[in-house]
C-alpha cells in the first residue's frame, strides 16, 4: 500500500480538478471583475443561460404610429359622413325620396275607401284634395290624395293574376311573363310622357307632378284585375261585363279628379269659364280618362282569349 492510501496498481489515482475557463482571465491584470456569465448554470446538462430581461424602450416609429393610426381614422370618417352626404344630395335630386313618403303614407282604412271609389265613382260628391298649411294632406286622411301604394300593389298583383291566366292556357313560361310586366311597364311610361308633353303644349299651369299623374296612370290596374279575375271565374262574359263597368268608373273617377287640376282656374271660381283655352283643356283632361279603358282592354284581352268558364279547372291549377 502505496503513501497514499491505494493498494497497487488497481487503484484509481485522484483526479485533477480542473479550473473553468474563465479563471484563466485572472491572469489578466487589467481587468477589474470576473466573467461568472459561463459558470452561471452548469453546462451540458440541459440549461440554458438566464438571459437579463430586457426593457422596451419606445422607438420613434412607435410615438408615430398611434397619433397617425388616429388622423387616419378620423380622416375616413369624415370622408364617409360627406360621400353619405354627397350621395343623399344627388338621390334626392333625381329621386325624391322625402316626396315618396308622401305617397306611400296610407293605412287600411284608406285602402278599403280607395278601392271603393275606384269601383264606384258616382256617388262621391267631394272630390277636392285637403290642404294644410299650403301642403296636402297625407293620403290616409285624404281619400282624394293621390298615392302610389295602390298603383303598385296593383301592378304586382295584375302580373300575378296574368300569371295564373297563362297558366289555366297552358302557356306560362318566365318569358312571356316577363314581356307582360315590360309591355305594362312600358305603356305606363309612354302614357306619363305623353300626358307631359300635352300639359306643356297647352301650357297649363296646375300642381300636377310627374308622381300624381304615375299614381293617376296606375289606378287602371284595380279594374284590369277585376276584369281577369272574373274572366277566369266566369268566362268571356264576365270578364266584357266586369271590364266594361271598371272601364265606365276610372273614366268618371279621372274626369271629376283632373278637371280640378287641369282646370284649376275654373274651378277656383266654381264654374267652368267659357275660352278656347279652357275647352282645350277640357278636350285634354276628357282625351286623358279615355285613354284609362283603352289600355285596360289592351293589356287584359290577350289573357281571355281562350279562357275556360269552370272554376274547378282554375282551382287545379292553383293547387297544382
């Protein structure tokens, strides 16, 4: 046994400590302290050095970014609120919205009354429209107010009605559909345009617009359902008999209607004043009811031509 403590060959000498690296930087006079960021963890046993934690500084882009995200926000806004305002501007300007409105205030009640005049002009003696304020009245407290809701729920339910006919002749199809509602929509604008350029020919000075005499135009539709219908339930006779009664009443309702706006001077005294002038108009407003029956007859004709008088065939073809 050796001085220190083995016993022969077989055993272990003491091994070396060996010193980090980094003391070896000991030996360098000019430094003041010692890099312990190596010897921090032990190494190769799965750690990785601890890194200080770093403190975000602002950056001039980031004192940048918030005040300019900010303007640029505040820069759309304002640029949507005056398009909105330029948009309004124009759609007012070729479509009147806020006189729409006007045109489509109507409740049931009115409906019902409406409807009734249309069908039944001669017992109706006061045919003045309301004022207020020098503004007409809404037309559900005015049943001799012009409105719209009644033209065009009539024109979609004479497309509907004209469906339905086609259909008992077995001859529907989206096409000629289509070419109905064109055709009456068409008319309706050629019969407006036309009515126009005879009030500025005649130069009459009345408050009828452009919309009232599209609402006027569009009353046609009540009595060319009527006609239909009854064609379909009743046969050629009952759609001539039907027709021609609604024929008689929107040309008595056009007449009493458009002579207080056509003949606003006479009627303003009460008497119709004697004048070439005012006898044309007359001739205008009478040329103007007589045009209601022709189209009426006109759009609707083509729909009878064949129809059957059984109600059961219509009803089989609702059902199926």
């Amino acid at each position: 046994m050796d001085p220190d403590g083995g016993s022969g060959g077989g055993l272990r000498q003491p091994s070396k400590r060996r010193l980090p690296a980094a003391s070896s930087s000991m030996a360098d006079p000019h430094q003041l302290f010692d890099d312990t960021s190596s010897s921090s963890t032990p190494a190769g046993r799965g750690y990785s050095a601890q890194q200080p934690p770093t403190v975000g500084y602002p950056t001039q882009g980031s004192f940048l970014a918030e005040p300019m995200s900010n303007f640029a926000m505040a820069y759309g806004s304002t640029l949507a609120s005056q398009g909105k305002e330029i948009v309004d501007k124009n759609i007012d300007r070729f479509i009147p919205v806020t006189k729409l409105k006007y045109y489509f205030a109507v409740d049931t009640v009115y409906v019902g009354k409406k409807l009734g005049l249309l069908l039944f002009p001669f017992m109706h003696q006061d045919w003045q429209v309301q004022y207020q304020q020098d503004r007409p009245v809404a037309p559900r407290f005015d049943i001799n107010a012009p409105d719209l809701y009644i033209p065009v729920m009539a024109f979609i339910t004479y497309l509907l009605v004209a469906g339905l006919a086609l259909g008992t002749q077995n001859r529907f199809s989206p096409d000629l559909l289509g070419l109905q509602a064109s055709s009456a929509l068409a008319w309706l604008i050629v019969e407006v345009l036309a009515v126009l350029l005879s009030l500025y020919l005649v130069t009459v000075n009345t408050d009828l617009t452009t919309i009232d005499l599209v609402a006027f135009s569009g009353y046609k539709y009540v009595g060319m359902i009527v006609g239909v219908v009854s064609g379909l339930l009743f046969g050629k006779t009952g759609y001539y008999l039907l027709l021609s009664w609604c024929c008689l009443a929107i040309f008595v309702f056009m007449i009493r209607t458009l002579r207080l706006k056509i003949l606003s001077e006479a009627a303003a005294e009460g008497v119709l004043v004697r004048g070439a002038k005012n006898q044309l108009r007359m001739y205008l407003t009478m040329a103007i009811a007589a045009l209601q029956p022709l189209f009426m007859y006109w759009l609707t004709f083509h729909l009878v031509r064949v129809l059957v008088s059984d109600p059961s065939h219509v009803l089989y073809v609702l059902v199926r």
